[in-house]
C-alpha cells in the first residue's frame, strides 16, 4: 500500500472512530437521561396533553417514534381545542417525523420549511430545536446539505438552551454530514463536556487535503 493511501485510510479510521466514541458517549448520556428522567406513562384515554406530550417524548426520545406517534396525535388534538397553539406545533412536526417514513420526504420538507418560518416556532426556542431536528433528519434523505444547515443551527440552539443531550447529537449529525458532504476542510467539531466520571471532551476530527 502506497503511502498517500495508507494515510488517507488511517484518516478515514480515525474520523470513523472518532464518530463511534462521540455517539457511544451520547448513547451512555441518553441512557443515564432515560433512567432518572423516566415520566409516568400516560394512557392514550388521559385528557392530559401535558401528560400525553411527557410520554410521546420518552418514547421519541427512546427512538420508538411509532409508539409515540399516537400520544403526539392525542396532544396536537387537546392542545388545539384549547387554543395552545405552540404545543399543537411542536406535537404536529413531531408526529411527522413518526409519518415521514410511509409517506414522502420531499412533501415533509416542504411542509416544515413553510412552518419554520411561523413567528411560533421562531419565537420558541425549544419548538425551535424540534422543528431543525425533524428537518434534519427529512433533509438528510432531500438534501445534505440543507441538512448540515439545519443540524448547525439545531447545535446553536442547543448551546442557548443548555441541552447537553441535543448538543452531543447534533454535533455527531454534523460529523457525519461534513464526510459526507466532503467538508475536509473541517479541522474537528467538539461535542460538548459531559458530565462523565472521567470529564472527558471527545472531538470528532475530519482529514485536511
């Protein structure tokens, strides 16, 4: 193997390992998440849509984006009877990212970048997050590079809300994206500090031509 090749295969074993560690210390961040923070699981009879929304998240949050979808649904509905218009939002974009595999990507990008732009979702930053995280995940299989924009901005806000989970997974999206996208002018991005018994900050880092 010439040495031109082999390096640009350590530098592709070094950004693919660099990936693993920082989703591997995200997963270990969601999992301790998911134990301290676990919700009472509502009943889809509840006429609690804070409740139903607590539970549709959990279950978003442990990928189960079906079991959740109808929790979602349950919320949008009370929340819209009652005039809630941000939390009918945020359990609408979230019922389509549960949709968008059975129906069209492109439909659902088109429909979240005209709801994007609702002063609602602008004004909130924590319906915000949801929106950019949907759309980067719909972006993905549209456009990567609508998509890096989107996980980008996902990392900013997460930043202003303190949300170590949302930064740790965005900055992942983005690592991904910058190879797939050939950013190999990206030094590295640095996931955020975890609070990790050793304190370590992983970075995942890209070649440089």
């Amino acid at each position: 193997m010439s040495g031109p090749t082999k390096r640009r295969w350590l530098l592709f074993l070094y950004v693919v390992g660099g990936l693993v560690v920082c989703l591997g210390v995200a997963l270990l961040y969601l999992l301790g998440y998911i134990y301290w923070r676990r919700p009472a699981i509502a009943s889809l009879t509840s006429r609690d849509p804070q409740a139903l929304l607590a539970t549709a998240d959990y279950l978003a949050l442990l990928g189960n984006w079906q079991g959740a979808r109808p929790y979602f649904a349950k919320a949008e509905q009370i929340f819209a009877q009652h005039g809630d218009r941000r939390n009918e939002l945020y359990a609408e974009v979230s019922c389509v990212q549960a949709d968008v595999e059975k129906g069209s990507y492109a439909e659902a990008a088109r429909y979240l970048n005209q709801q994007f732009s609702d002063p609602t979702v602008q004004g909130d930053a924590r319906l915000k997050l949801r929106f950019l995280t949907v759309k980067g995940v719909v972006d993905l299989n549209t456009n990567t590079v609508d998509a890096e924009h989107d996980w980008a901005e996902a990392l900013a806000v997460a930043k202003s809300l303190g949300d170590i989970t949302w930064q740790t997974r965005a900055t992942g999206w983005l690592g991904i994206l910058d190879f797939v996208n050939g950013n190999s002018s990206q030094a590295q991005r640095s996931s955020p500090r975890s609070r990790n018994p050793c304190g370590i900050t992983i970075s995942v880092l890209r070649s440089s031509s």
